[in-house]
C-alpha cells in the first residue's frame, strides 16, 4: 500500500494518468488524469459521445488503452484490466440496465461469478453463498428475500439486488464501485432511497465513481464532479458545492445551456377548435377509465408516479396494445381495442415508443432506411429512389443537427442522443396531426435534449397535437403547456403551464415533495 | 416534385439544397472509397485468385470451357434452394425444411407423371403446389400459433422426407422423357437455359429488396418486427408471404432439377441443404457486406462450386464437397459477423 505511482495520495483510490484511447483516426479519450478519493462520490459528468462510456469499458477491460496508467490503491492495473484483478481491488460497475437474469434468484444474481465450491465434488457451496448474500442484503436494509425471483421484483428492488452484487467484491471499505447512469432506469420514488444507499457505501470507505447525464443528481449527491467534453476533462474534480446547473451545464456543452423557451414570451394561443383526438373511459392493464383531449396546437405533458398509468397511454392511444375505451380521432370512432392501425396512422397519429433501439429504430440498418421507413409507401412508388430520401435525411440534419451527417452509416453507431434524433425526425417528416411521446429525453444529454424538445414544440406551431408521457419534470415544465397528473388509471389534477418543475413534482408525489431528484431552487419555465 | 411534403414539414426546413448530396453521402476520400470496393468485393477477388490458383496447378485441365459448363451449368437447383433460403432470412425467419421440400417436388413429377401418367406440365404445377401448401403449414404454425421457426421447419424437414421416400417407394424413380426436358436442358450461349433462371431469379430478388417498398419492408420486418409494425407494415402478411415464396422458389427448383436429370433419387434431398444455408451465410460478405442479398448468395454460390470442381478435378472424390461445404458455412458465419460487427460498432 505504498504511493508508488507517481501523484498518488494516501487516500486515493484510483488514479488514471494520461489515459488516452483512439478508435481508428478519432481520439475518443485525450490525456485523462482522474483520481477518486476513498469514500467520496465522485461524478464523471459529459453528453453521449464524450468519451465517458469509453472511460468505464477501459476501467472493466473491456478495452484497452493506447496509453496512460491506472493504479488502484497504489498498485498499478496491467492494460487490459483483467477480471481477477477487479475482483481483488474490488472494483465493480453497476451498469444502465442493471444487468440481471429476472428468470433467476436473487440468490443467484447477487453471487454469480463468487459461487463458492466445495474442494472434491466442485459443487456449488448453497450455504455459504446464502450467508455471503444474507448479510449484503441485510446491510443494505433490503425489504424482500433470496428465494425470489428478480422478476417478481420492482426497479427499486432490483437496483439493491445490482448494489449488492457489486459489493460482493468489496471487503469493507475499500474498492470502487462505477455506477454507469444507474438511475436511468429507476423510478423517480425510489431514486432518494437509492442515493441514501449510494452514500451510505461511500461513509464505509469504499469510492464511488458515479456517471450521468442528469446535472441535479450530480449536485444533489456527489462530492467532486469531473467533466468531460469531446473526450478530453475540461473539469477535474472540482467540489460541487461551488457549483450550480447553470455553471455545470456550460461546462457540459461548451455553450450557455439556453434555457428560454421562446414560446414563453406570448401567452399560447389558446389551443381552440375541435380536439384531434379524444378518449373517454380508457382501460388497459395500469388505466382506469382515462379521459382525454388533444386540442391543435397544444404540447399535453402526463406523468405520475410509477404505475400509475401515464407510461401505458401513449401504446393505448396508438392502439399498440389492448386497450379498451371510446377513442375518436379527427371526429372518426377508432374502435378500440385496435384491430386495424391503418385507421389511425391514415389519420396522422404517430407513436414515439421509449426503447429507442427496442421498438423506435432497427439498430444494424442505415439511418436512412430508418429515417424514410414510413414514407416509403407514398414515395416508393412505382419503385424507391434515393433522390427524396438524401433530401428528407439532409432536411433532418440541418433542422435536428444530427451528428455525424452520414446517411450510410447504421443507427447503432450514432450516439444515443442522435439516434433519438433519428427517431424523432423519422416521424415528424411526416408531419403528423397527432405526436404521442414516451420518455423522449431518456439518456439523452443536455444538448440533444433541448433539439428535441425545440422540434416538439415546432410540431404544434403547425397544427398538430402533442401527447409527452415522461417523469422529467423539467423536460414537461420546459415544453408543455397542460400537464396531467395521473394516479391509479385516471388523471387526478390538471396543471396548466407556464409552471414549475417543482409544482410539477409536488403534484405528483405530495407536498412532501419527498421522492423528487430536483431540489435545485431554479425551477424554470415561469 | 410539386408535393414534396419535405417543404412543409414540421421540422425546420433546410436553408437550401433541394439536390445536393454532400450532406447524405458518407465522408468519401479515396481510400474509403478502396475500402469500401474492398470489403464488398473481397469474395470475388478470392473467387479470381482460386480459379488463378486451380489453371496453375492444372494446366488446360482446370481453365477450360468444359469446366466453366461444369460450374455455370450445374447449380441451378441450389440458386433457387439459396433463394429460398434467403426469402426466410431476409424476414428474420428460418427454414430449414427448403431441401426436403426441393426433393418432394423432385419426385412428386416423376412419380405422377411417369407412374400416373399424368401430363408433365400438369404434375409439374401439381408439385410445386404441394410445396407451396408445406409452406403454408409452415407459416401457419410458425407465424400463426408462435412456435420457434427452426425446431418447427426441422421437424417439416424430417417429415417432408419422409412423406417423398413413401410416395417413392423409397428408391429412384425416373423415366421422364427428354422432350420435356426442354425447359431445363435447351443450351443457350453454351449453358442450359435453367442457368439464365437461376440468375433471373437472383437480379429479381434483387430488384425487389433494393427498389421496391415490399423489400424495404422484408428488411425491416427481418431487422426489427416492432419498429416495422409501428410504422404501418403488415409483418404478419410479410412472414406468411416469405414461407410461401420459400416453398414456391423450391419447389420451381426441385422441378427444374428433375426436369433436367430425367429422374430423381429421394434419399439424396437433404444434402443439398448446407450448400444452400452456406451460400446464402457466404453471400453476407459480398456486394452488400452485412447483409443477406441474392446477388451475393449468386456469386458464393459459384465460387463454392468453382473450389469443389477444382478439387474434384486433382482427383478428390465426392467427399471433398462435404468437407468445403461445412467449412465455407463455418467462414462464411466468421466472415458475415465480422462485417457486422464492423458496421455496428465505431
């Protein structure tokens, strides 16, 4: 355990040294130096394509650098990072989606890759794998028991099911542990319990290396925050109490974080005529007798609590899934449950699904194959030229900035931000009458997020109506202008906007205003 | 060009360029230019590099006409067989039942036809129905009640072999006179004229997936069923549509097989299998890397059957085209998920 390595302190755990990582001719990560300390929460901060997911793959090995050092406690790590090297300085990354099996146990997911076996018959150790869980879970105050199974479990639950396995390599107080934009996936409830756990794992000793998109989390929880920017550390472990979102953020993009919305400055014309689309006594499988109008020219935020049915109205509006309900689309009945689509995509109604790469694009085809798929009916007659399709994919770029400007290349190699682009630019070229959204600015960093929210908003200047089913209550403070609050299948408030992030949240989860990420005292929008 | 709705649309229109292509097409250097030649022509230049190797170790044996006849005028069964294959792959299904199914209409002409009497051209329509109907069951089980599309087609295979060994009596059945042979034996430019099907067959596909709206669909129903169900296509009608074209495309191939041979022996159907999987795998590296396309799958097949000629003619015998074969399918597996992976990551 001596300083060995050259600017190494005592109470550092790890330290990069001029880590730097190319793929082909562009330099992904240039001349990285990083240190976290012992027992802080140290959050690496940056926009999709900065280099930080690099960053995370070199520390678990998954790639090796051109150059540069990492030492842990001292002693240096061999490039490329070994597995049995991370499991002896207890170094482990909770990645986005969790990584678990839900077909197995909790029991089995938290020791996979420690199962201890006996010496003779290499048999699986049950008991002591038991013991070894019982007491990381006990620890971590977990409310449900090894036997069941991950799938049986809310996000909540698993997120300590994920800690826990990573604290497997952990003896006390010592190692890393990188949380790769857990939260992500968890809902708003459960993130204050998540970071209290977060902090409590930090009080042992054990460093924490937090990665995220999100600026208020950052603030809210980390001690030091680093940035990175096209793949160099434009901020280097700066304390985050003489930081604020404005200044993170201008250091996050490079520009100032523009944060007026320019349809702010006049009242919006208030949304007349007949609604576009109109729902009475919705029903599925969270909803419970939902109704709903979309005027013209209106941006119709929902949201509530996990479960409560907010993230199941779009799929029942598109008619995607068994719904149940009077749904009427341009003064036309659309029968629901949905046999035929056809009688809605005629009507201009698009879905916006949330799994970009699951439902929203096909990942290995080229971005304009993907960007073109649903005009390819009206245009490609008798036979599709490219001719339209270059022009509709150069309209996206210039209106979306959709980097880097490559028709042929496949979604799967633009960042997770343009891909969203994609997404979003794919539908609204078609200049659709009604926009149903889900988490649109899911992983998406500051920059993109404020081109997607903009081409939103541009959407309903021209006549169509806009439905955003999220939990970033900023995102629909930013952009809408009525919010419903829904709980138990049916809306229990309606707040019209201009209004806060924070009335937002506190509509949702109570004047205790307990479970929000915000308590950045700048809500925006009013 | 009146109505583009580009112009109105509800993202910001560009500031000009109704036709410039700078900002569509990819960063073009020279060099990327070469590498793209490179990596969509590889298997030709190794396909050239073989027949240069084979004409120099046999000197006027290997680079004769009678070869080339050999090679261009032998695999028009396993064309129609890749193309079939490739009708399920392109969809993202699978089947595995195209060669049984190859053998039955094989032997279902012969058998109606010579043993029954029957008008050629009538036994001829009559067989490629009954393929066209394994097809049918096939789509009706796999598409229709969701059972998993290799373990369903396998046992189709197994039983689609059966049913022809039965309807053969289990031996072979020939006898069909050469004035019907017509259709497949009439020489055309020195080559029967079912190779000009063959390649027909091959650009028409072709022309489908790469103009049409019905193959920009295939592609996204094989690449992503629910993004292509969102945006309007009839994945249903696409999936059912491409396990009826896989039995119609090999039941035209057992037809013209047998057409041309006179006769057909049932035990042989499944061997002609892994060539046509290996070819439609090996086809992924070439023209259009990292994806399955009838032109490649046209030049992998040409190329297999160019190294098992050239081997034949150093003096190995019939094992030699199983052995290259199975190890072109293993290649061509490495080569497709290389590329792939390639195009997939950055």
């Amino acid at each position: 355990m001596t300083a060995q390595a050259a600017g190494h302190a005592d109470d550092d755990a790890l330290v990069i040294r001029g880590l730097r990582k190319t793929f082909g001719s562009s330099v992904v990560l240039d001349d990285i130096d990083l240190s976290v300390r012992r027992g802080e929460i140290h959050a690496l901060v940056g926009q999709n394509g900065s280099g930080k997911s690099t960053l995370i793959r070199v520390l678990s090995g998954v790639h090796t650098a051109d150059a540069g050092t990492l030492t842990m406690d001292g002693r240096p790590l061999s490039a490329p990072v070994r597995v049995s090297e991370l499991r002896r300085h207890g170094l482990a990354v909770v990645h986005q989606d969790l990584g678990l099996v839900p077909g197995l146990t909790v029991l089995e997911n938290v020791r996979v890759g420690h199962y201890t076996r006996s010496r003779l018959s290499r048999r699986i150790r049950w008991d002591v794998e038991r013991a070894a869980a019982e007491r990381t879970l006990s620890w971590l105050d977990a409310d449900f028991g090894l036997d069941q199974r991950v799938a049986a479990l809310h996000a909540g639950q698993r997120a300590v099911v994920a800690i826990a396995r990573a604290l497997q390599a952990q003896r006390d107080g010592s190692g890393l542990i990188v949380f790769d934009e857990s939260t992500q996936s968890l809902p708003r409830e459960v993130l204050q319990d998540f970071y209290a756990t977060v902090r409590r794992i930090a009080r042992t000793g054990t460093a924490i290396l937090l990665v995220s998109h999100r600026l208020d989390e950052v603030l809210e929880i980390a001690d030091r925050v680093s940035v990175l920017r096209d793949g160099r550390l434009v901020l280097a472990g700066q304390p985050s109490r003489e930081l604020t979102e404005a200044s993170l953020g201008h250091t996050v993009l490079g520009r100032e974080l523009d944060r007026a919305a320019p349809w702010r400055q006049s009242p919006p014309p208030a949304a007349s005529g007949p609604a576009l689309l109109e729902v009475h006594g919705l029903h599925g499988s969270l909803l419970r007798g939902l109704d709903a109008a979309l005027r013209p020219g209106e941006v119709v935020g929902v949201t509530g609590r996990t479960e409560s049915g907010h993230e199941e109205l779009p799929y029942a509006l598109a008619g995607v899934m068994g719904a149940r309900g009077e749904l009427t689309v341009r003064a036309r009945v659309v029968p629901l449950p949905c046999r035929d689509r056809s009688q809605l995509t005629a009507n201009g109604v698009v879905l916006v699904p949330q799994h970009r790469l699951g439902e929203g694009l096909a990942a290995q085809l080229s971005a304009l194959e993907n960007l073109t798929l649903p005009r390819v009916v009206r245009r490609g007659r008798p036979f599709l030229r490219r001719g339209w399709q270059l022009r509709e994919f150069a309209t996206a770029v210039a209106s979306m900035r959709i980097t880097p400007p490559d028709a042929s290349a496949s979604v799967s190699t633009f960042s997770g931000g343009n891909q969203q682009k994609i997404l979003l630019a794919k539908w609204l070229l078609g200049s659709p009458s009604v926009l149903l959204l889900h988490e649109p600015t899911q992983a998406v960093d500051v920059g993109a997020r404020l081109e997607i929210l903009t081409a939103i908003r541009r959407t309903v200047g021209q006549g169509a109506a806009v439905l955003i089913s999220s939990i970033e209550a900023q995102d629909l403070a930013f952009v809408c202008d009525r919010v419903l609050v829904l709980a138990d299948g049916v809306v229990v408030r309606e707040l019209t906007c201009p209004c806060s992030a924070e009335d937002i949240s506190t509509a949702v989860y109570g004047a205790s205003g307990v479970p929000d990420t915000g308590g950045t005292p700048n809500p925006q929008g009013s | 060009m009146t109505t583009n709705p580009a112009d109105d649309l509800a993202i910001q229109a560009p500031e000009s360029q109704p036709g410039a292509p700078a900002i569509g097409a990819s960063p073009r250097t020279y060099w990327h230019w070469l590498h793209t030649a490179m990596s969509r022509g590889s298997l030709i230049v190794v396909w050239i590099a073989l027949i240069g190797l084979f004409t120099a170790i046999e000197p006027g044996v290997f680079f004769t006409g009678g070869t080339f006849q050999i090679i261009f005028g032998s695999q028009q069964a396993l064309v129609f067989l890749a193309m079939a294959a490739l009708c399920a792959f392109t969809v993202g299904e699978f089947d595995l039942s195209i060669a049984s199914n190859l053998g039955l209409a094989a032997i279902l002409v012969p058998v109606l036809a010579v043993e029954h009497n029957m008008n050629v051209a009538v036994a001829s329509v009559l067989a490629v129905a009954a393929c066209v109907l394994v097809g049918a069951v096939n789509a009706v089980v796999i598409v229709g009640l969701g059972i998993d599309a290799i373990v369903t087609t396998l046992g189709m295979a197994t039983l689609v072999s059966g049913l022809t060994l039965g309807i053969s009596g289990s031996s072979q059945v020939s006898g069909l006179t050469s004035r019907t042979a017509v259709i497949a034996n009439t020489e055309v430019l020195g080559l029967p004229v079912t190779f000009y099907y063959g390649i027909a067959i091959a650009i028409a596909f072709w022309y489908v997936l790469r103009f049409t709206v019905l193959g920009r669909h295939m592609v996204f129903v094989g690449a992503n069923r629910a993004v292509a169900r969102l945006a309007g296509v009839r994945v249903t009608r696409i999936r059912v549509g491409a396990y009826l074209c896989s039995g119609l495309l090999a039941g035209l191939g057992g037809v013209i097989l047998v057409d041309g041979l006179g006769g057909f022996d049932p035990s042989s159907s499944p061997s002609y299998l892994l060539p046509a999987l290996s070819a439609a795998f090996l086809g992924t590296a070439v023209i259009e890397p990292g994806r399955f396309n009838p032109l490649g799958t046209l030049v992998a097949i040409y190329f297999l059957v160019t190294g098992i000629v050239g081997l034949q003619l150093l003096g190995y015998t019939g094992w030699v085209s199983d052995v290259f074969y199975g190890a072109a399918l293993i290649t061509a597996l490495i080569f497709s998920s290389v590329a792939r992976q390639r195009l997939l990551r950055r």
